[in-house]
C-alpha cells in the first residue's frame, strides 16, 4: 500500500471568507475523487483549525501501488481539483511512502 500525504498552504493575501469557501470547496472535491477514481482506497482531507500552524489544508490518500497513485494524479477529476488549489496554493509538501 502506498500513503499519499500533502500539506497545503494557501496564500495569505486571500480574504479569510474566500479562503474558507476555498478551503470548503477543495475539502469537497478532494472527497468527491473517493467514487470517480477506482484506484483510490481510501481518503481523507482536513482544515487546519489551529492558527499557530502554518498548513491550511492537509490530504491523507491511500494507493494499492504508485501506479495507482500516478493514476490518481493525472486524472481528470482530480486535474479540476487542482485548477482551484492552484489559484490560491502558496506551498505544497508531500511524503509518499509504503505501508
């Protein structure tokens, strides 16, 4: 199995309401990949709520392999999803690893 983790931060220049429709509407259509993306097993995604943190949003996938994961990736769905973090992503880390 692999474990897809990503830590996003978002610009700080985005009005605090926009950014937490934002943040709403990411949440929902990173969940919404669950049924869309056989390769997926399982996902969960959370909103900071602790303001010292410095990371928005945080994403928990997991992956019967990394094809699975390249799959994931480069699909369509997923694809849309990533147009609006883009528009308000300052930084982005990820760790991928076996299990």
């Amino acid at each position: 199995m692999i474990r897809h983790i990503v830590l996003f931060k978002f610009k700080a220049e985005v009005p605090e309401t926009t950014k937490n429709e934002n943040l709403a509407q990411i949440k929902s259509g990173l969940e919404n990949l669950m049924g869309p993306i056989k390769q997926l097993k399982k996902i969960e995604v959370g909103i900071n709520c602790n303001p010292v943190e410095k990371y928005d949003l945080s994403l928990i996938a997991d992956f019967d392999s990394m094809e699975g994961l390249e799959t994931y990736s480069t699909h369509p769905e997923h694809l849309k999803v990533g147009v609006l973090i883009r528009e308000i992503l300052e930084s982005r880390a990820c760790v991928d690893y076996e299990y």
